[in-house]
C-alpha cells in the first residue's frame, strides 16, 4: 500500500507499506532541494533520507483520532486492520490536520487536477443531525456518503467543516475545512461553554489562541473552533502545516501523559530551542501556556494539546492554544485529588506545586527563574478581574452557563493562593 504525500500543488514523497508491514517514507528529490520544503514532521527532517518506521508510525497515527471505538468503525467500514494507520488514512487522510494530503495512486491525478474540488452545502438540520449523531456516537464523525475524506485528530467527539458565505458546507477535492465542531461532553455539564471560557480568558490574557464561539442549531450546541491551520486569500482557502508535540517527538499519541511515559515541559522546550524561528518568545509562551493552565485548573495540557506550524526548512513556531478547559468548574472533582498532564517540578498534583516547583520548571525551560515567577504572579493579579470580565461577556450575549460562577470563583481563590505562597516567600 501506497499514499503520497501532497501539499498544495506539491507531491512531496510517499509513505509506503513494506514487506512487513510497517509504514517507510520517502521524500521526493525536487522537495528536498525546493527552497519551499517542509518535513511531513520535524521528527523525519528532510535531510534525513532513511526514517525509523515507529516514528513515521507515530506520524501516523497522531494525524487519527484517539478513540478505539471511532478506529474500530473505521476498521470495519473500510475492510482494513484498525492497528493499521497507513491503511485507515488511505480512506479518511485527504482532509487531516497541518497541510499534507495522504492519496491513494488511483486519486491522485484527480486531486491534483482539482477535479474532484467539490462544496455541497448542507442546511442547518444537516449540521444538527451530524452533531447529534456525533454526540452520540463518537464514532460517528462522517457518513457513508460524504464524499471528503476527513481525520481528526484527538480524543473528543468532533467534525469538520466549510464555512462559506451561504453557510456550512462539506468541500472534497483540494477544498480545506475551516472549522471545527465539538459538541458537549457527556461526562461535564456546560463543556461547551467551559471550553469556550477558558479558550476566550487565554486570549484576554494575550496568549494566542485558536478562535472559538457556541453554535447552537436547533436543539444541538456545540464548540466552533477556527482552523488556525487555514488561511484564506482571495475567496480561497489554503492549509498551513501544522504537527502536535507528540509526532514532533516521533511518539504515539497512547503516551500523550507525561506520567504514562509522554513528553514533559522540558521535552516541548526542547524542540522550541532547537526548532523556533524564535525560540525565546516561544518558550516563554510555552511557560505562560503551563502556568495559565494551572491557575485554570487545565488538567488535560498534554502534548497533543500544544502544536507547531512548520515553515520551510523546518523551522517553527508554538501554535496557537486550543483544547483548554477547566476542571475547577465542577465541584464535585475533588481539587486535592486532581492532577496536572504535564508534571511542575516535581509535582503532578495541582493541589501539590509549590513556588518552587515553578523555579524549577523555569530552568528546565532554559529560561530566567526570577523573570517567569514576575510574569506568573503579574497573571495571578490580573487573571480573576478578567475572568469576571469574560464571564460578564458572555452572559451578556447568553453563551453563559451555571458552571462558571463555581469556575469564576476558583480562579479567584488559585491565584489568591499562589500570590500568597509569593508574599510568603519574600516575607
């Protein structure tokens, strides 16, 4: 089995099935001597010209969605092995995350022609009835009948779509989505609007972060996230490369926790320093990233929730936010119980860090001690007027939700708590 590797109107290489089974890249010679050229991942550099197979794997699989029951109806609708990633993208890997296109030989002439370029609108109860059925059924996040091919990444139920000026669309062909629909969690009451807070908090705060806004449809709601691996020029759409932290580092995405063998702060820093366009800037947001989500309460700031656009020749910068949510919202979580993705320090309980756990996080990063804990108490002072801000915003358009004013008040007493442990330190 064999997909190549297109971006824009770029073949840039193939991926290829061997003789035993395992995934073996192979870039192009016109890409890898185009000044243009960009790695599938930072982790299969373009000057390399044998690559691991467990890293083009784990390439691989980041780009499905981490959710068995989804590979497993996938698996069987395709008549393909669910363990086998190359040949569930060879049904579902022409729309995917970042820029590249996986086709199959026989579409490929049809692709590149634009003969397939295709946008079928769909109305609002078409909309609604995918999200309902996707809320329902994780597994659930295409058709039989749709014509694209679309993976998304990630363990929550979600779809993709075009938005046009006649409204939500499904493209084909060469034609990106554009956003991003995630309905509620089964699990958490308000997720919608939880997610929806903390994404428009972080952005309040200055850190970059990935557009949301609640659609609702209907009786169906949902989260609607602007790729910010799109951008559009003249009326049409292009992608822009992007890869999480975890196939930056050639690791599956089963080991996206630190405490279940997946990359920590350092490791992300890491790749920052050795791959940024500007490192500095990049790790200090990294850093703004880690401890915005531990006054939060982020419990699920993994290395899949933190990605990077690549640039030719490798080179990268820290994408914007997304996938943040608070798990101080609901009382019912025990806050001493709950732990972080990433360990600080050397604690992974929230509850746990200390002043100098962040020191010691701050060297980790290769980053200035006393400037990081200027900068995090400076958050903690400013954070809980902007969440009642934020919060008011909301309520005011209606798109608020009881969960928040528990939320509201923990972020107040988190960073309460942490100015005071500063004041005690200087004491």
């Amino acid at each position: 089995m064999k997909l190549n590797l297109l971006m824009g109107a770029s073949n840039i290489g193939a991926v290829e099935q061997n003789t035993h089974g395992h995934p073996e890249l192979t870039y192009a010679p016109s890409w890898v001597a185009s000044l243009e050229a960009v790695p599938l991942s930072l982790s299969l550099p373009l000057a390399q010209q044998v690559h691991p197979t467990q890293t083009v794997s784990a390439v691989l699989w980041g780009l499905l969605p981490d959710n068995e029951a989804t590979l497993d109806r996938w698996a069987s609708a395709f008549q393909v092995s669910a363990r086998n990633p190359l040949g569930i993208l060879s049904h579902v890997g022409e729309e995917c995350a970042g820029a590249i296109q996986f086709i199959t030989d026989d579409r490929l002439d049809l692709v590149t022609s634009g003969a397939l370029d295709a946008i079928t609108p769909l109305s609002d109860e078409d909309v609604a009835a995918r999200l309902q059925r996707v809320r329902q059924d994780a597994g659930a996040t295409r058709r039989p009948d749709d014509l694209g091919q679309f993976s998304l990444a990630g363990a929550q139920a979600k779809i993709a779509l075009l938005h046009t000026e006649q409204g939500w669309a499904l493209p084909s062909g060469r034609i990106p989505t554009t956003h991003i629909l995630k309905p509620p969690s089964g699990d958490f009451r308000g997720y919608v609007e939880n997610e929806m807070f903390c994404l428009a908090l972080a952005r309040e705060m200055d850190l970059s972060t990935a557009y949301s806004s609640r659609l609702q449809i209907g009786t169906e709601s949902a989260i609607c996230v602007e790729r910010y691996d799109r951008y559009q020029i003249d009326g049409q759409w292009f992608r822009l490369h992007q890869e999480d932290f975890c196939q930056a580092l050639g690791i599956r995405p089963h080991l996206k926790y630190q405490n279940q063998g997946g990359p920590g702060p350092a490791d992300l820093a890491n790749v920052l320093w050795q791959h940024s366009s500007n490192p500095t800037e990049d790790v200090r947001r990294l850093f703004d990233a880690l401890a915005f989500n531990y006054f939060i309460g982020g419990t699920d700031a993994h290395a899949k929730n933190y990605s990077l656009l690549i640039d030719s020749g490798g080179m990268a910068r820290l994408a914007p936010l997304y996938d943040i949510s608070s798990a101080l919202a609901y009382p019912e979580l025990d806050i001493r119980a709950i732990r972080m993705a990433m360990r600080i320090g050397s604690h992974y309980n929230w509850w746990d860090i200390r002043l100098n756990d962040w020191v010691t996080l701050s060297e980790q990063l290769r980053l200035d001690p006393s400037d990081c804990l200027k900068r995090m108490t400076l958050m903690a002072y400013q954070l809980p007027a902007t969440a009642s801000d934020v919060h008011q915003s909301m309520e005011q358009q209606g798109t608020g939700h009881e969960v928040l004013h528990h939320l509201i008040e923990q972020i107040h007493i988190s960073c309460e708590r942490f100015i005071r442990k500063v004041q005690a330190a200087a004491a």
